[in-house]
C-alpha cells in the first residue's frame, strides 16, 4: 500500500489513493480536478522525496464544528466569549 505526504493550506497530510480528507479552504469549485504537489511518496525501498504531483478531485466546502474561545482575568470582572467555525474543502485523492 503506498501513500504520500502532501502539504497544503500550511499543513501537512499523509494521503492514500481513494482517501477523502478535510484540507483548508481552496478557491476551487466542486468537481474540478487539482494538482497537488507532494513532499515524499512511495513506500519501503521505493521512497522518493519530493519532485511529484497526485491528483484530487473536489467533493464540496463546509465550515467545521463550533469551538468556544473563552478569556477570563479572575478578580477583574473580565469575561469574553467568542465562537470560531473554520472553513474547509473536502477532497477525494484520485
């Protein structure tokens, strides 16, 4: 089974072929066929690093559960909340 690691949206992945995984968000559309660059791929003896591209398929966009931000100074009546959603694009490895 060979896998790779690609990096996008700052973060690095480690994906198989047929995978579907969350990434941040991409200005693309749903449908559309992307070229991803990878870091290093392959497995066992057959390890190459860096210098390939795997394509993705984009399956859509959402916006992630909601996290609480809660700050707090005790004794100083200081109290603030603050939700955050992140935006993210699903793909499927191809």
């Amino acid at each position: 089974m060979s896998y790779a690691i690609i990096k996008t949206g700052g973060k690095q992945f480690a994906v198989e072929s047929g995978q579907t995984l969350r990434v941040p968000t991409l200005e693309k559309n749903e449908g559309d066929t992307i070229e991803i660059a990878t870091l290093m791929s392959g497995e066992g003896a057959d390890l190459k690093v860096g210098g390939g591209t795997l394509n993705a398929t984009v399956i859509g966009h959402g916006r992630g559960d909601k996290i609480i931000v809660f700050k707090k100074k005790r004794r100083k009546q200081y109290k603030r909340k603050q939700g955050h959603r992140q935006n993210y694009t699903e793909i499927r490895i191809d």
